[in-house]
C-alpha cells in the first residue's frame, strides 16, 4: 500500500477513527454503542496505519505490547466489579459518582470502568492478532 | 445531566438489598482472583523470570480461598452471591454448594502442584508463550464451571477453560501437538455447541436460565415439556467433554502431545469439569429424567471403562496408557450417576475427585520418566526403579491408586460404586466394575513391570538427583491419596453431605431465593 493518496489520508482517519472509537464508548451507555464495539473501531484504526505506515510504526506508536492492553482491560473489568466490595454490594453492581469537573457534573462509575476494560481487551487482542496478521501477509 | 442517566423506573423491587456478607464474597473471589492474577501475568511481558513466583502465590491464594470457601459451605450450607445485585433469576447467581466447593478445592489443589511441577518442565520459550497467564484463565475457567449457579453462565466458563487450554495443548507449536489441539478443539466446538443449543432449548421450554430455578420449575412441567430430550441432548454434551464412549476418541488423541505439565493439569481437571457438568445437570436438575436415561448412562459407562481400560492394555506409550485410564475412570463416574441415589451419585464424586488426584501424579510420574529414561515408550524405558527407588515408590502407589487397591483413595469409591449398583440390582455393571479394576491393575502392573522393574541398561548404583520441584509435586498428590485412602471419614461424611444436597436441593433453592419465591 505505498499509494500516496492513502498514506496522506491514513494518519487523518486513524486519528479521527481513534476518537470516534472513544465517542462509541463513552455513548455506550445508554444508546447503541459501548466497549466492544469501541474496541474494534480502535482497531480498525491501527490496522489502517499499519497498512500505511508498516507495523513496526504501529507498535511503536501504541508503546504497550497488544497483549499487555488486553492485560490491563481484563485487569481494569476485574478491578470494577470487586469495588463493590468496598460499599458493601454484590460483586459487580453498578456504582456511581457524579463528581463535579470544570463546573459540568461528569456522571463515572464501575460500569463505564468495566466498558473501558473490555474496550482494552478487544484493543490488545484483536489488535494483536492484526498486527501479526499484517506483519506476515503482504509483501 | 444526571437526572437523563438515573433510571426513570423504581428498580428497588428487582434488586437485592440485604449487603453481602464477608462469607459470601468467597463464592466469587476464586474466579476474580485468577482472572486478576491472570490479567497481572499478561501485562508482565517482559518480567518474564517472575511468572512462576507470582502464579504459584496466586494459586496457593486460590487454594486458601477454595479452602475457607469449603469450610464456610460445610458449617452453613450453600451460599449465594448475585452479579449486580439484580433479584435471581434475573441476576446470574453464583452457588457454591458442597459439590462444587469439593471440586473447586481439589481442582486449586491440582493447579497448584501443578504450578509447582512446571518449574523444572516450562522453559523460558513456553513461559514467553504465556503458559502461566494461561493457567491462571484457565484455573478461572474450572472454577467459575464448578461455582456459577446458572446453565449459560456455566456455558461461558466452559468457553473460558476452553479457550485457555487451546493455548496451552500449542504451546511449544510442534506438529503433532497442532494436530493434537485440532482433534481436541474440534470436538470440543461440537460439544460446546450441543451444549449451547440444549441451553437455548432449555430456556425456550422453562423460561430461566438459573438452575436453581430450573429445579423449581421442572418439577411442575414433567407432564408437558420435552424434558427427557432436553435431559438427553445436555447428557451426550456432556459425556463429549467428559470423553465417555462413543464419543471419547480425541482424548487419547491429543493429550499426550503437550507438555507434561499441561497434560496432566488437562487430565486431572478437564473431563471432571465435564463430569461435574453431568452430574449437576442430571442428579439436580432432571433426577426424573436421569431415571428415565439412566439404563443408556450405565452402558455408556460400562462401554466406557472396558474401551477405556482395553485402549490403556494396547498402548506403548507412557501418556497414552494415562489417557486411556482417565477414560476408563470417566466410565466408572457415569456409573455411578446412571445408578444414583446417594452412593452412586456420592461414588461418582468421589470418584472424579480421586481421579483428579491421581491422574494428575501420574502424569508427573510420565514427565519424571521421560527425564530419567529419555523415552516415553514403556518398551524402551527400562530400571527406572535402579535409578531413582523413592520415585519408582511414589508411582507404584499411584499404580495402586488408580487401580482402586488399598490403603489408596481409588479404593472407597470402587466400594460405594459397586455396593450401590448390587443395591439397585444392577450385578453386571457391579461387574463390569470390578473387571475394570482388575483390568486396571494389569495395565499398572505392565506399566511398572516394564518401565521400572526390567533390568535396563543403566549401571547398577548410579542414582540420579531429581530435584525438590519434580518430585515434590508427586510426593504431595501421593501423600492426598494415601492420606484419603486410610482417613476417607471426613471427607466421605462431605461427599455423603453433597449427594444428598444434589439429590434433595432445597437448601440450594433457599440459598438463591431465600424466603421463597418474591
């Protein structure tokens, strides 16, 4: 893919599917959306960098190994249900707090925790996968 | 902006609110502590010096855990925690019952040998690979299987170990370790997808998921639902994963491929989960049914352990020998569900959690012989005995304990087995008990007379030095054996407990909805 249409594109739209990826996330909540499919619009984003830029310009962009994003998501969705612990609850309930944030009441809690870490495992793994996948097909 | 986010509805009827007690958050840590464990692990890359140190603590957490968790179900009956506070059925519910909690702790148990024995046998490249992250999902996996209270939930897990153990059969990705992972994954898709459609079909006839409201609501709907073929399609499911005949072929297949230590975590564990699976389903939820198809359960059983047995007297093979033993044990455990009531299910139990015992030692034994003897083919292998006596001891009561001799722990549960099936009347498959254990001895008996016994090649007096990691694993599992076998009295009064919770599961209902139905 060494066209140049595509590799002056490809950082635009990684970066605006990046973000994208977030809005999905963070809407997730109540409307259609979420960590999953966050996720793979994450992905989806470094692939088409990859298929710029090479990989190695992928990993060395996202610093952390695939693998270990996946650890910290799976670590982060763990983490969000044993906060219960702490306000006496069963494992897993959803906690809210609405702190107050340059004057906007910002609504947080275990749940959007919990969706984030999936967004990370489908990140790191999905990631990780692609990333290989490229490394060996093409060229 | 918060009043758009708080739920219009009042949810307070749907939700739990008496708070948790410290007790009950044992039934969800085993499965929270290795996921988290697991995650650390996979976030470790480089450090990868440190897996082992930090698996094995995890473990031996999990271990104490699984412990206190036992002890809490023994003194107070089942506990139950709900996920996110939502009223059963609706809220997936995790019960620890004493089944599960016997299981949960021996499964830890094995696991944690395990972790130990992997020591001297993960080198640096399988530890890249990630074969402790993987113990630890995998270890999440048998322990959600063993402790979730609700049939999807326990599919999921099912899915989890299954996944983990897909990474660990190709770690190392030789050839025939490939070839090994495809059998094993092969028909464990098809019984995981049997095992998903018998769930949707369970949920469109009684309308939960949750067993114990599934107990509850069959009891109502034994005139008008399809039960018995709902019974019979988790049944075959089931005995796929646990490798019962006729659908046993990808044990024996794929589990002498990987590495030692994977093959014996996958021998002690993994069918038992599929065993636990049939027991919980067949003696808790459907006990008409399981009436109904108990005469196919107790061909089956038998079928299973004389191929079992008759496929371990063909092998060569050190591994293979032990793969077609854990089948011909798979057989003696359906036996005991086909038979029931407290003994056969309460020798079932047993059964399975002698077996994860000692099949796991007994893969270690295979690991330590393919070190001393570099060869796994007993007719190669030859004075193993000259070479290491206290290894050559700790096999041979193994040998003993898989053949069901005494003092051993095979013993107690052969004796419950056949005394409940001479109880029902059923004298052949008593006897095809018996004959399979006798068959078992001889296979031992060939295995220990060629690989241990035969004058080899070695020079007379020449011990070899086996370190504390490879032999300790061994000598503990052996010590649990014997230790059972001669003071089977507390754990049997559990077992006994446990079957009769299975059988008669009110205080499994009462534990997830207490004070009836809302």
């Amino acid at each position: 893919m060494k066209s140049v249409i595509f590799r002056t594109v490809a950082p635009v739209l990684t970066s605006l599917m990046a973000l994208f990826s977030i809005f999905v996330l963070l809407r997730g909540h109540n409307e259609p959306g979420g960590g999953f499919i966050g996720g793979l619009i994450a992905v989806s984003a470094l692939a088409i960098y990859g298929m710029a830029y090479g990989v190695e310009t992928v990993r060395r962009a996202i610093f952390f190994h695939p693998m270990a994003i996946a650890g910290a998501g799976l670590l982060a969705a763990t983490l969000a249900g044993l906060i219960s612990i702490f306000a006496r609850v069963p494992f897993m309930t959803g906690l809210w707090i609405y702190p107050a944030i340059l004057g906007l009441e910002v609504p947080l809690s275990t749940v959007l925790l919990f969706d984030a870490g999936v967004y990370l495992v489908v990140v790191g793994a999905i990631g990780s996968i692609a990333l290989s996948l490229e490394e060996r097909g093409g060229e | 902006m918060a009043a758009s986010i708080a739920p219009s509805a009042d949810l307070s009827t749907a939700l739990v609110h008496a708070p948790p007690t410290a007790a009950a958050w044992l039934v969800i840590l085993p499965v929270a502590w290795c996921l988290a464990v697991g995650a650390l692990l996979v976030m470790l890359r480089r450090p990868i010096a440190l897996h082992p140190t930090i698996a094995i603590v995890g473990l031996a957490g999990l271990v104490l855990i699984d412990g206190l968790l036992l002890r809490e179900v023994a003194e107070n009956g089942p506990m139950t925690m709900v996920m996110g506070r939502w009223l059963p059925p609706f809220g997936i519910a995790f019960t620890a019952d004493l089944t599960g909690a016997l299981f949960a702790l021996a499964a830890a148990i094995v696991a944690l040998v395990a972790g130990v024995f992997s020591l001297a046998d993960i080198n640096d490249s399988g530890r890249r690979y990630g074969f402790y992250p993987l113990l630890m999902l995998l270890m999440a996996g048998v322990s959600g299987a063993f402790l979730t209270g609700d049939i999807f939930n326990l599919y999921v897990w099912f899915e989890v170990l299954l996944i983990s153990s897909f990474g660990l059969l190709v770690l190392g990705s030789e050839p025939e370790q490939i070839d090994g992972t495809v059998k094993y994954g092969f028909l464990n898709l098809v019984a995981t997808t049997l095992f998903l459609i018998a769930t949707g079909y369970l949920y469109a006839v009684l309308g939960t998921l949750n067993m114990a409201d599934i107990a509850r609501k069959a009891e109502g709907l034994r005139d008008s639902a399809p039960l018995v073929t709902l019974a019979g399609l988790f049944m075959l499911a089931f005995a796929m994963k646990a490798a019962a005949f006729p659908v046993n072929f990808w044990l024996p297949a794929s589990y002498h491929t990987p590495r030692v230590v994977v093959s014996a975590l996958f021998g002690g564990l993994l069918t038992k989960v599929g065993v636990y699976a049939l027991v919980r389903v067949m003696v808790m939820l459907f006990p008409v049914e399981r009436e109904e198809l108990s005469f196919v359960l107790a061909v089956a059983g038998a079928l299973t352990m004389i191929v079992g047995v008759l496929g371990a007297l063909a092998q060569t093979d050190f591994r293979r020998i032990l793969g077609y033993l854990i089948v011909s044990g798979i057989g003696s455990m359906l036996a005991g569900i086909a038979v029931g009531g407290p003994g056969g299910t309460g020798g079932a139990i047993f059964y399975a959690l002698h077996s994860m015992l000692v099949m796991t030692g007994l893969y270690f034994a295979s690991g330590i012989a393919l070190r001393l003897g570099a060869s796994s083919s007993i007719d190669t292998l030859a004075g193993l005995y000259r070479r290491h006596a206290g290894f050559a001891a700790l096999t041979l009561m193994l040998c003993f304990a898989v053949s069901g001799l005494p003092p051993f722990s095979g013993f107690w549960p052969k004796v419950m087995l056949v005394k409940a099936a001479l109880d029902i009347g059923a004298w052949w498959l008593a006897a095809t008990l018996l004959l399979a254990g006798f068959l078992t001895t001889i296979v031992t008996g060939r295995l220990f007379l060629l690989a241990f016994w035969r004058e080899g090649a070695h020079a007379a007096g020449e011990v070899e030095a086996l370190s504390p990691a490879t032999l300790g694993p061994l000598a503990v599992l052996t010590g649990l054996t014997l230790l059972i076998g001669l003071y089977p009295e507390p754990l049997l009064v559990m077992i006994q407990n446990a079957a009769a919770g299975l059988a008669e599961p009110s205080g499994y209902v009462d534990s997830v909805f207490p004070g009836g139905r809302p």
